[in-house]
C-alpha cells in the first residue's frame, strides 16, 4: 500500500549554470552565437565533402563523419540550455532525460572510437603510404565508422539499461544543465553507490582505453617517422597536431569527470559545457585552420559562388 502511494516522477528540474537571472540573459546571445556557429561549422565541413571530388579520400570521409557527430552531440544540449535561459522552471520530462542520456553516450562513444579510427589513418598514411589506398578502401572505411556508431550505441544501451528502472520517487532536481548520469542516479529512492561506481567504470574504461590507444598511435607515428627521415618529425607533427589537440580537448574533460573522486560543482559544469559546447565548435575550427585542402575547398565553394552569381 505504502508502495502504490509513492509518486512517481515524471519530470525533472534542472539548475541550470547559475541562479542569477542576470547572468542567464547574458548567456543567451554568446551560447546562441557558438551553437549557431557550431552548426555552420560542422555541417559545412559535411557539405564540402559531398559536394567537393578533391576531398573524396579517407582522412575526409571521417572527418565529416566527426563534424556530423559534433553537430548533433552539441545539439543533443545545446538548445535545450539556450531556451532554459529564458524560462524560471528549466523541467524535462522523464522520457526526455533518458533520451538525453541515451544520445549523449551514443554520440560521444561513437566519437571517442572514430578518433581512433583517425589515428589509425593517420598510421597508414604516414607510416605505410605505398600501401594506404589498399589498406584504406572504401569498404574497410565504411565499416569503421560503423563500428564506431555500434559501439557508441552498445555503450549508450548499457548506460541506459543501469538506470532505466531506477526508482525516481522523490527529490527531482538535477544541479546541472542537461540530464548527466552521475546527477540523475542521486536522485533514485535508493542506495546508488556500487550503481555509480559501475555507471562510471563503464564510461572511464572507454574513454581511457581509447585515449591510451590514441597517445601509444600518436607517439609511435612519430617515433616511426622520426627513426626515417630527418625532415619526417616536423611533417608528421604538422599533420597530426589537428588530431591530437581535438584529442585532448575532447577526451580530457570526460576522464576528469568519469574518474576524478571529487565532484566539484562549477568544475563539473565547466567541463560538462567545454565538452558539449565548446568542443565540437573548436573541431571544425582547427581542423579548417590548418588544412589547406579544407581552405581551398572553401576558395573553390567561394568562386563557384561569385561566378553562378555573374551569369544570373
């Protein structure tokens, strides 16, 4: 009887970054202004691939896959902080905070395994060029960016499955902007600790496993190139530096946050925004910067631009 008088929660709340409607109003413009560039930015890159034949090769194949998957992981929060600006009760419902949590795992695994799918292209290319096209087919890529998307999802699903059932009857708020498992499960009618620590262990193994894979790549394709040629270690430095700074960016918050004992509020939140925010807005950023195939193909979009414009 006492059980069939619990309430059940159907919704949560969120804090949001601050209590002070003041500093929410000043958000609004410049978190609008990043997300609005973060979906230019990345579908851009997107385009220009589909559209541009210079850059039909491996190395852009998944970058696009990697600025589409920033798009949506940024979209994934982004919006829902920008109208929560606006609005005094920041609620979601249940169904939504699940799905939150589903899609920010299923985007961000997926976006840690075609990291190192890069790396492992950036190995062929430069460690064994002779062999790179044979290696790096069109098949073998296509089924390396699906891997990555299964084990985002299989990572996703086994999140989820931890917490799907979790008794929420009492406390509802969130102290965060968007709905982050280890927030969420303190707020079940339940002891939650071995929960937690298994929750966490799931996302730290992933994201250490992959970021050591990606430091022992990085290191031996610059040890190889190094022993080789006396040139070799600028160059591959030059090509990898995009790769391993989007490297650090994305994967250092994540341990932080995953594997640190302490959770200290304003950092969790800084880094939970530098990761969902910041991060796939500085990925096609870098990436167009120090490309010069990504800037002529810019150039080329430009020009057809002005020239379709003349003959009208």
């Amino acid at each position: 009887m006492e059980e069939a008088n619990q309430s059940v929660v159907s919704e949560f709340i969120f804090r949001g970054l601050c209590n002070s409607r003041e500093v929410q109003n000043f958000l609004l413009l410049p978190f609008s202004m990043l997300y609005l560039m973060t979906v230019v930015g990345n579908l851009l890159v997107v385009f220009l691939f589909i559209t541009d034949p210079h850059l039909h090769s491996p190395m852009y194949f998944l970058l696009a896959n990697l600025s589409f998957v920033d798009f949506c992981l940024s979209s994934v929060t982004t919006p829902k902080l920008i109208i929560d600006f606006l609005k005094e009760n920041k609620t979601i419902s249940f169904d939504g905070c699940m799905s939150q949590i589903l899609c920010v795992h299923f985007f961000g695994g997926g976006e840690m395994v075609l990291l190192v799918t890069m790396a492992y292209d950036r190995y062929v290319a430069i460690c064994k060029p002779l062999h790179y096209s044979s290696i790096m087919d069109r098949q073998k890529c296509i089924w390396l960016v699906l891997i990555s998307w299964a084990i985002g999802f299989v990572h996703a699903m086994s999140q989820l499955a931890m917490i799907l059932d979790l008794p929420f009857c009492g406390p509802r708020t969130v102290d965060s902007f968007f709905c982050d498992i280890p927030l969420v499960i303190k707020l079940a009618c339940m002891d939650t600790h071995t929960l937690g620590i298994l929750i966490n262990a799931d996302s730290g193994v992933l994201a250490t496993t992959c970021f050591i894979i990606l430091l022992i790549s990085y290191t031996y394709i610059l040890v190889t190139v190094r022993l080789h040629s006396k040139n070799g270690a600028s160059k591959a430095l030059s090509t990898c530096t995009a790769h391993i700074t989007v490297v650090l960016l994305f994967f250092g918050p994540c341990i932080f946050i995953y594997l640190w004992p302490l959770s200290i509020t304003w950092v969790d939140k800084f880094l939970a925004v530098f990761y969902t925010v910041i991060t796939p807005l500085l990925n096609p950023a870098i990436y167009t910067l120090r490309n010069k195939d990504i800037r002529n193909a810019i150039k080329r979009l430009i020009s057809q631009h002005m020239d379709s414009k003349d003959n009208f």
